[in-house]
C-alpha cells in the first residue's frame, strides 16, 4: 500500500477521533514508517478508549469510513476510502479498550502526534503511540509469530530510541523477551543493551512449545500494549542482565548479533 495513501486514512481517522474525543493511538508496522522507518505496511492499527458499539457509532458512515460486520468484542474493522466507487480501500483495524473481560485500560498509555503528507488530505496530524507502547506491541508480535519484519522493527526501534526504552525496559513483559529471543536469537544483544533480565526471560519460556502456542483470544493486543508485568526474580546464581551459558554459545557463534 502506498504510504501516502495510508496517510490519509490515518488522518481521517485522527479528525474524527479528536473530534469526538476519543484518546487513541496508533501503533505497529504503519507507526514505523510515519516515525521514520524503513517499513512498508498494508493497513493502519489503533487502539482506542471507547466500546466496540461507540466506535461504530462514532465512525461508521463518518469521513470515508465503512464498518467490516464481525462477531469480535475487542476488536473492529473499517474500510477507509475518500472515492465515490470506494476503490482503493484502506483497512483501518482498532482495538477497542472497553469489551467483556477486558482486563486492561488505556488511563496510562502515551500517545504523540506525528505530522505525516497524505495524497489528499496533505499535512495533517495523526496519533501515535509513544514508542515505547509500539515496542511493546512489537515484542509481542515478535513472541508469537515467526516474521521477520518484528524482529527488524525492534531492532529500528532500539537504534532510535535505546534511550527511552531502557529508562522504561520495567514495561517488558519477560516472557515475550523469551519468546521472541528463541525465535529471533540474534535480538539478544538488544535486549542485552536495555537491561533485560535475560536468564528470568529464557527460564519463563523454557518449558513453552513454540509450535503449540495458545490459540488467539479477545485481548491478547491488549495485554502486549497494555499489561505492565509483575517484576520477575533471576534463576539462582544468574544475575539480571548476566549472560546464561546458552545465551553466551549463541552470540559467540554470530546468531546474537542485534
């Protein structure tokens, strides 16, 4: 999808959304190519503080948008197309933060605008997550799936703002460190540079079968960008941040590399 093109959805989407003033932000591949990365990405995502019924109420019909009908609580999806034919449609997905069984809510998620060129609707603000809630959702996605895209994300995300996420690594949940390192070993220099407990994150996911992971559930999105986890104890003998002899074996074979 041109970028331009999905730049103009996520305008609409951010002029309505103030408008109603609904707190929302955008988040994964199509946040890294508007802060600056080298990504190309297919569809917008968002997490927004309003019920699936709102969100429909508020955006459907309004701006170029068009309700996708399906049984999801947690989730909803939009066509966006400024065209009378609706030709060139972009998908619009968002996560909504009010759905039963929610567990989490947005009350301190930060979000930034971002001035980005659309073809149409030329410069205008969006919102974004704060990088470090868009690395979250990318750790996440990196635990889960096997695509090389996540890995190259929180590598760009890293390299521009290591800072900032080491002051706030308190955010990652172990776990999906674990995940994605057993996926994608040549992350754990990242991770080695933000300060993460890195034996706790390889000992909570020892045991997990990376071929027979749960199937997804209304809320898993909420959990990688909302959850702040519970601080995890090191293995004995393992400090927070030592490297494991396992660990050691697989930078020193080139694989660790961040």
């Amino acid at each position: 999808m041109i970028q331009g093109r999905l730049n103009d959805a996520a305008i609409a989407l951010y002029q309505v959304l103030q408008q109603a003033n609904v707190k929302h932000g955008i988040f994964g591949g199509y946040a890294i190519a508007s802060l600056g990365g080298p990504r190309e990405s297919k569809d917008v995502d968002c997490i927004a503080a309003v019920s699936k019924e709102q969100i429909i109420q508020v955006l459907n019909g309004t701006n170029g948008f068009v309700f996708i009908n399906q049984t999801r609580q947690d989730y909803v999806a939009f066509l966006w197309s400024d065209k009378p034919d609706r030709s060139h449609a972009v998908l619009v997905e968002i996560f909504v933060e009010q759905f039963p069984g929610a567990q989490y809510d947005m009350r301190n998620l930060q979000t930034r605008p971002v001035q980005v060129q659309g073809q149409v609707n030329g410069n205008r603000p969006i919102s974004l997550l704060d990088p470090v809630y868009v690395f979250k959702g990318k750790l996440r996605a990196a635990a889960l799936r096997g695509k090389f895209h996540d890995s190259a994300d929180l590598r760009w995300l890293e390299s521009h703002y290591g800072n900032q996420l080491r002051q706030n690594k308190s955010q990652f949940d172990l776990q999906y460190v674990g995940l994605a390192l057993r996926r994608y070993p040549e992350l754990y220099n990242l991770f080695d540079r933000l300060g993460l407990n890195i034996p706790a994150a390889e000992a909570a996911t020892a045991q997990i079968d990376l071929a027979h992971l749960p199937a997804p559930r209304p809320g898993d999105v909420h959990r990688g960008l909302l959850k702040v986890p519970t601080p995890r104890t090191s293995p004995r003998g393992s400090a927070p941040g030592s490297r494991s002899s396992s660990a050691h074996s697989r930078s020193s074979n080139g694989r660790g590399r961040g």
